[in-house]
C-alpha cells in the first residue's frame, strides 16, 4: 500500500517532468499523509494542469462525507469493477509527482519504517485517481486516491504491494481517457520492475506526521535503532512476609500449643 510520501525536487523540475501549465511555487514537504492537500497533475480542456487535491478519495454518489470512510487505495485488480472508482478510472486518471515514499515492515510483531526511491533517483509519477464530490449548498471537494498493485519480489520483502509508478513515457496514455479507454490504461497498472527501486530503514521519528523534515530520509544508525527499541518493563520486587514453615512443622507447632498448660 501508500500511505505516506515525500515530495522533494524543485518545482520547476517537476514542471518540466509532467508538463503541466502553471508554474506552482510550493516548499518539499518529506511526510505527506492521508487527508492533507497533494499535488496532482490532471488533463483538463486538452492540457495538463497542476491542481491541489485532498489526499483520501470520496465518490461523488456520497451523501455525507463525514459518515465515509476516505480511500486513500485503490486496488488495480478491481478499480474497473468497484463503485468508487469505475468512473475515475474512465474519465479522470491523474498523477502524483513524488520523490518516494514510506513502508512498514513487521518486524516480529514492530513495524520498522523504510525509505524507498528510483534507484536513480529520479521523481516518479504515481497513478492515481481523482473525484469531485458536490454537497447540498453547492461546495465542492477534489480528492484523490493512489493505485496500488502487487510488489515485485524485491519489493515484497518490506510490503505485498506497490503504488503504481507511470514512466513518462507513459503520462500521456494514462492522463487521456478520451483517447485512452479504461481497458488500454489497466495495461499500465502494474508494480516497477525488480531493482528499479532502492530502499534503506529509517527512524521511527516518521511515524508522527508532526515531523517534516529532511532527517526523515536519513538511514538509521546504531545508536538510534537501540534508542528505538521497546525498554525492559520492571517488575516489582516481591513483598517480604513472615516466613512459612513447612506443613509438617506448622503441625507440630500447632499440637504443641493444643497441650500447653
């Protein structure tokens, strides 16, 4: 799955990637997570076009909002089929420029964090799918959610499944449901190929989305991993008493005492 990623190349090398008209000025953010406002590139009026979207998907068909729970997945293998995405599928596919992004590995019951990135460090475009939810008085929300698949098998040893990376070859394919149906693009919805993606553990500091900085991608050392780790609970010493004889002492004190003058 995705559920956190970062955000990092200047914006005009991203411009210049996804070819989007307008020339957005926006800080690197290093842990973006569901709910938050994310950059997506969507094909609007015949040109890619560079639009803020809130990061978990809401069909349109919705009543309320508040009573949905936000998608921020979508499965490949069942995104022409499902209600809340066979028509994203079909007429608004969009991209998700990115840098990388963050997984959990169980680890014997603890999830350690990992960084993972293009090998060559190339920014990536992830496939996902948007919507625009319009409520009673006329408001509207633009939401988005990331298309996973299954990992390759170097991948699979942090998570079962990938987001969805579209090569830039591949933008115009993808972004054009007019020219492209739904059945053309699924052929796009699969995980990268074994060694394109690299990735190292990081710290746990990851885990609170308070924290947004570059020493996010930083790979862990030593000295942090042991920090990490859960602390030894103390057990209380046991409390002292007086001493128990054995049974058949206690019996002998107590008929001693029964024939005491």
């Amino acid at each position: 799955m995705c559920g956190r990623f970062v955000i990092t190349s200047p914006p005009e090398a991203l411009r210049q990637i996804f070819g989007y008209v307008e020339q957005p000025n926006f800080p690197p953010r290093y842990n973006v997570a569901p709910t938050q406002p994310v950059p997506v590139v969507i094909l609007e009026n015949g040109g890619r076009h560079f639009r803020l979207m809130r990061w978990g998907l809401v069909p349109s068909w919705v009543k309320d909002p508040r009573k949905f729970t936000l998608l921020i997945n979508a499965r490949s293998e069942t995104v022409l089929d499902k209600p809340a995405f066979k028509n994203a599928i079909k007429r608004r596919r969009c991209l998700i420029p990115a840098d990388g992004y963050y997984e959990w590995q169980d680890a014997g019951g603890r999830k350690r964090p990992f960084f993972i990135r293009r090998r060559d460090g190339a920014p990536v475009g992830l496939a996902a799918l948007a919507e625009t939810w319009m409520g009673p008085n006329g408001e509207e929300t633009d939401s988005v959610a990331i298309v996973t698949a299954p990992a390759s098998r170097d991948l699979a040893a942090l998570h079962h499944r990938v987001p969805v990376t579209i090569a830039p070859s591949d933008f115009e394919r993808w972004l054009d449901g007019r020219s492209h149906d739904a059945r053309d693009a699924m052929a796009l919805l699969h995980g990268p190929a074994e060694g394109e993606f690299a990735w190292h553990e990081i710290s746990t500091r990851v885990n609170r989305v308070v924290n947004d900085d570059a020493q996010l991608l930083l790979p862990i050392t030593d000295e942090e991993r042991a920090a990490e780790e859960p602390k030894p609970v103390k057990r209380a010493a046991p409390r002292k008493g007086a001493p128990v004889a054995p049974e058949d002492d206690a019996l002998l004190a107590a008929a001693v005492g029964a024939f005491s003058f």
